[in-house]
C-alpha cells in the first residue's frame, strides 16, 4: 500500500494516542470522520496498522528492575530457544539479530533475585549478558514519513 501525506498524518495521530475517535483525527488532518475511518481500515487491512495495545508501566505493576539482556547461544541451543522463549514471562520484546550474540531481549524483573533465577534459566542456551536500564531516552518514538 502506498501511503500519502494524508495516511501518515493519520498515522502520527494514532502513533500519538490511538483511543483518539475518528472524528478528533478528522479535526487534525482536515479530512471528514468517515474518510478517517475508511483509511483506517484500508491500513489495518493491508497490515501498515498491526494493532493496538496498552502502555502499562512495570513499576506499577511492581517490577522494579527492566533490562537488556543478550544471549550468545551454544552450539545447536539456539533452536530449542526459539521453541521457548515466548513461555518466559519475564520477557516483554525479544529480537533474532546479527552479530556476535544471537538474541537481544527486554525483560522486565520484580528484583534482583528473579533476576538472577531468569539468567539461570537462560544460561541452560547461551552465554548472557545484562545491562540494567536506567531510564528510557527514546521510547515508542513513532514512525513518520522521512523525506
């Protein structure tokens, strides 16, 4: 699907706040609600739109520990983590990537010793890594047409 400047105003107002009605996206873009919301689904339907999901914070949910972890997998273990990782719970994204580790992951942890229980979990398949995260500096930055 080919995106217009329209499609994309569009889609920065739901990047922004996707519980906005059609008819406040309407107001942004100066198209009418119907035209908003048969753009919509034209995006959804041609998977430009994959969904639309909640921000919970996990310190509110009481996990007070988010980080990075990199697992470098052993020799025919990289396979029987693929199969797995989608049961671990403590794992909110998790990328295949290039490079010298195979798998980065972001996990959210209640403390230090569920941090410690997960890495003995993961060590079974690779080598590990953690960083700690500190803060967000970037988060959820959304994606706009570049020119």
């Amino acid at each position: 699907m080919k995106l217009d400047s329209l499609n994309w105003k569009i889609l920065e107002c739901l990047q922004q706040n996707a519980r906005q009605t059609n008819t406040q996206i309407a107001k942004q873009v100066g198209i009418s609600s119907p035209a908003v919301s048969e753009r919509i689904k034209k995006m959804e339907d041609m998977g430009v739109i994959e969904g639309y999901f909640a921000k919970v914070s996990h310190f509110e949910t009481d996990h007070q520990l988010k980080a990075i972890i990199t697992l470098k997998a052993f020799m025919g273990r990289l396979k029987p983590f693929l199969q797995t990782v989608s049961n671990f719970d403590e794992i909110v994204n998790c990328y295949r990537i290039t490079g010298d580790e195979n798998i980065v992951m972001e996990v959210v942890l209640k403390n230090q010793k569920h941090l410690e229980k997960f890495i003995d979990q993961l060590i079974t398949y690779g080598e590990t890594s953690t960083h700690i995260v500190l803060s967000n500096v970037v988060e959820n930055n959304p994606i706009i047409k570049r020119t």
